[in-house]
C-alpha cells in the first residue's frame, strides 16, 4: 500500500512569488486535505478536496487556492507569498465515507520565504 | 469556536517514568478526539482515538479517555520508552462539511536513557 507523498520536500521562494506543493494520496483514498503548520504550532486547516471539489475551508484567504486530480491527486497553490506564510505544508488523505475516520498524512513540504 | 489546549512543554522525562500529557478541549457537539505523534523527519501518525463519551483508545502503551463532562483526553502511558521521544499532538475532529482537525499546539516529550 502506498502512502502519501509530497513533492517538493523543501524549497525556498521570495515575497511574492507563488508557489505549487504536489501530493499524491494513499492508495483507494478519495478525499485530500491540506493543513499548515507554523514552527512550534500545531497543523491548521487549509482545506479539503473530494471528488475535485473543495469541500471544506479554514481561515485562509483566497491567494490559497488548490485542484484535486481525477486521480485524487492534489496540489495546493499560494499567489502573492508573504513572509508569514513560511510553514510546513502537510497533505492527509482519507476515505470520505469514514467519517471522523483517520487522515493519513505526508511528510511535508518546508516553504521559506525570504 | 472549537479549540484545543495542551500542556505545554517540552517535557524530559527519564526511561521507564510514567507520563500525563493534559489535553482540554471546547468544542460544539460531539467531536472525536485523536493523538498524533511526529518522529524527527517524519509524518504525523495516528497514535489513538475515541470517538464518543468514555471511549478509551490506546496504542503502543499509550492510552487515553475521552471525558465529556471535564472536556479532557488526558494522554498517558506507564513506562516511557527513549523511542517515545516526539512531539504529540492533541486533535479534535469535526464535520462541516469537510472533516476538519483541529490541532493543540503540541507538546514536546524526551526520554533520556
């Protein structure tokens, strides 16, 4: 059974620029969400996909935006990066019929933005 | 609106102490209550869960009641490990919608040998 993976594992942007962080979900998952984590923080909620349809959505603002791929692939995407916006970057999948049932999450991808 | 608040660290303990990390929660509702664990240079992993009033999960030695009427899920475990050393997380999940976790801020736990 493959797990999540996540692409890229860092990387390094400027104020301004944007950004794409990819993720593959766990094998027979349909649902994806994303979740922020600051240094010393616990993961926020970005947002969640199912069935290439956001769903759900944390206190963000619209410059993150994201896709779910037929595959159930899914990328997150950040327009106009700020400073704050240097976190950890955690993808989950899950199955949308457990409900409260486990997210399986990725290793991340580490955002600097200088 | 819902939150989550955990003891706050790190915590350094040495092999074979016992260990509480506290864990309160606010929310609406009947959220299921989850620890995850971070290794160093690794995902979080589901450590255990309850998913409803006096629920107890437990994994690895680790252990955990899901309290209603002191909105606790206290984790604990008799015999730390070295290999315990992470950082644990307290979550409360939720659905609107989406299934949405919510986080406490963490707690850093080191056994020392």
């Amino acid at each position: 059974e493959t797990g999540v993976t996540q692409s890229p594992t860092h990387l390094i942007k400027t104020r301004g620029q944007q950004v794409t962080l990819r993720c593959s979900s766990q094998s027979g998952h349909n649902t994806v969400s994303w979740y922020q984590q600051a240094l010393g923080q616990g993961p926020q909620f970005i947002f969640q996909y199912y069935r290439e349809e956001e769903n759900g959505r944390g206190n963000f603002p619209p410059r993150f935006s994201g896709l779910q791929f037929p595959n159930y692939s899914s990328e997150l995407n950040v327009n106009a990066l700020e400073l704050d916006d240097s976190a950890l970057y955690l993808c989950a999948s899950s199955l949308a019929a457990k409900r409260n049932g486990e997210l399986f999450f990725g290793e991340g991808s580490r955002l600097t933005v200088l | 609106g819902d939150s989550v608040t955990q003891m706050e660290g790190p915590v350094t303990l040495s092999e074979e102490a016992c260990l509480t990390i506290n864990c309160t929660y606010t929310a609406t509702g009947y959220p299921s209550l989850f620890w995850y664990v971070q290794y160093p240079g690794e995902g979080l992993q589901l450590l255990l869960k309850a998913t409803k009033a006096d629920d107890k999960g437990s994994n690895k030695g680790f252990e955990a009641t899901y309290r209603k009427e002191t909105t606790s899920f206290h984790l604990e475990k008799g015999s730390v490990q070295v290999s315990d050393s992470a950082v644990y997380f307290c979550a409360l999940s939720i659905i609107q919608g989406a299934q949405k976790l919510v986080f406490g801020q963490g707690t850093r736990l080191t056994i020392n040998p």
